[in-house]
C-alpha cells in the first residue's frame, strides 16, 4: 500500500476520534453544568480533555517534517507521553469509581487502589526508560 495512503487513513482516523473526544467534552462541560458538580462529571471531562489533547499531539507527531531539531521532537514526544498519560489514568480512575458504585467494600476499594498505584508507577517507569533508552 502507498505510504501516502496510509498516511492519509491514519490522520482522517486520527481527525475522527479528534472530533469525537471535543463533542464528548463539551457535553461533558453542558452535564457539569446542567446538574450538581460529581465525580463522574470532572473524571469525564478531564478524560475527554485529555484524549483531545492526546489526538492533537498525535496529529502533530504526524504533520511533523523527517528533519527536525532533537529539542523539538523531544518536547512533542513528552507532551504526547503526558497526555497519554492523563488519559489513560483518567479512564482507570474513572472505571474504579463506576465499581465503586455498583458495589462498596473496603477490601475492594483496597485493593483496586493498590493496583491503580502500581499501574500509574509502571506507566511512569515505562515511559521515563523509554525516553532514556531512546536518546542513546
């Protein structure tokens, strides 16, 4: 398949769920609004915005020329690491809380706090040895 093709696909993706993480934030904003300030709301909303910005940053890596400065790259790099980061983080925390509706006990909410701290230390030590081992 054409390079350029592929290229074209992978941005009009890209353009899609781009669109789909604004309409989804400024309902969130509207819900927010609309009716008392929850959890939900704020974890919905900090999810949508940070998926947007993650779409953008990738749009960006994307539109970016082959010959560009290190300094450049790296800041595009780590600016998508950390809204990667806040989405995916976002979206855990927000499924814990949805579990933590269904049921509550004091075992599970332990437990499910242990894992969410361990998987927040794994993606930062992912993340952070990804970059080092990448600048060498």
């Amino acid at each position: 398949m054409d390079p350029t093709l592929i290229d074209f696909y992978s941005n009009w993706m890209t353009g899609l769920r781009t669109m789909a993480f604004l309409h989804n934030l400024i309902v969130s904003i509207l819900l927010y609004m609309a009716r008392q300030s929850n959890m939900s709301n704020i974890l919905k909303i900090i999810f949508n915005f940070s998926g947007l910005l993650r779409e953008l940053f990738i749009f960006g890596v994307n539109m970016l020329p082959l010959e560009i400065p290190l300094s450049m790259c790296l800041g595009v790099a780590y600016s998508t690491d950390a809204a990667n980061f806040f989405f995916r983080e976002t979206l855990a925390i927000f499924l814990l809380w949805r579990l933590r509706q269904i049921e509550h006990r004091k075992s599970d909410k332990w437990i499910s706090l242990v894992l969410l701290f361990i998987r927040t230390i794994a993606q930062v030590s992912y993340s952070y040895n990804y970059h080092i081992i990448k600048r060498l």
